[in-house]
C-alpha cells in the first residue's frame, strides 16, 4: 500500500513539473517577442499592396480615431490612406497585455462603422475592409487594410519570425 501511495505521488510531482515547465515556457516565449514597428509597415508599405499613398498618423489621432487608453499603449506606428481608399496601417505595442482584447474589439467596431461609411461612397472598398489582416502576438497588434490579404499575411508573419 505505501508502494502504491509513493507511486502516486511521484506520479502527480512529475506532472506538476511538467506543467510548471510549459508555463514558463509559454510566459517567456511570449514576452521575448519583439516585432521592429517601423520595419514591419515599412515592409508592408513596400509591397505594392495599397493603391493609396498612406500618411503618417500621429498617436492622438489613432487613440482618439479607435476610442483607445493612451496609458495602457507604449508604442504606435500607424499608416492611413487619404480618404478615397479604406486602406490603413496600425501597429500598436502594449504595455498591458489585458488590455488587449478591449482594444482588438474598439478597432472591430470601428472597421465596421466604416463599412457603413463606405457602403454608399466608395462600395469597392468594402471588400477591404470585410477582408483585413488583424493579428495579435505578444503585446502586439497589427492591422493591415489592402489589396492583398494573402501578401500582407506573408509579411506579417514574417516579421513576427525574424
């Protein structure tokens, strides 16, 4: 019987242990992702995928355009076409990784009010905006609305990976 019991507990140690290391594992490959902001829209810009000329958008405008906390973000770069296309860059960095699914959804909301904008103005662009690259890794979140889902895709990912 004591056999028994000493089995048992060996048993639920190495599993404690085992799931203590994949924790560990998952918190530290999560806060060692670093994305490069700027080379990551850079990219983006590059590729050909946008038929607008995108601008630069401050910080105030992006916290005030998707109804953001300013406190909780450490960094943005954001691109934005000129208003004839849907077409935009965001790169958000933040400094609460809780806070990010409240933001995923004030950005959502958003894309769909422009859908509504666009659905009488430019109707083409809907398709844009129905058909976005939306990702979240590590306290990042990347928004790319363009021609090209599938080319965007690739150059997020790859800038995740590198």
């Amino acid at each position: 019987m004591k056999k028994k019991i000493i089995a048992v507990a060996v048993i639920i140690l190495i599993i404690i242990i085992i799931f203590i290391g994949i924790e560990t594992n998952l918190k530290k490959s999560n806060s060692e992702i670093n994305i490069n902001m700027q080379k990551l829209a850079d990219d983006l810009i590059n590729s050909q995928i946008f038929e607008d000329n995108l601008s630069t958008i401050d910080r105030e405008s992006i916290i005030k355009r998707y109804n953001l906390n300013d406190d909780k973000i450490k960094d943005i770069v954001s691109y934005l076409g000129t208003g004839a296309t849907a077409e935009e860059i965001l790169i958000i960095e933040f400094l609460d990784k809780n806070y990010i699914n409240e933001a995923e959804k004030s950005i959502k909301a958003k894309i769909d009010e422009r859908k509504v904008d666009f659905q009488d103005y430019l109707p083409k662009e809907v398709f844009k905006l129905e058909n976005y690259n939306l990702k979240v890794k590590g306290n990042y979140l990347i928004l790319c609305i363009s021609n090209d889902y599938d080319k965007a895709e690739t150059i997020i990912k790859e800038n995740i990976n590198s």
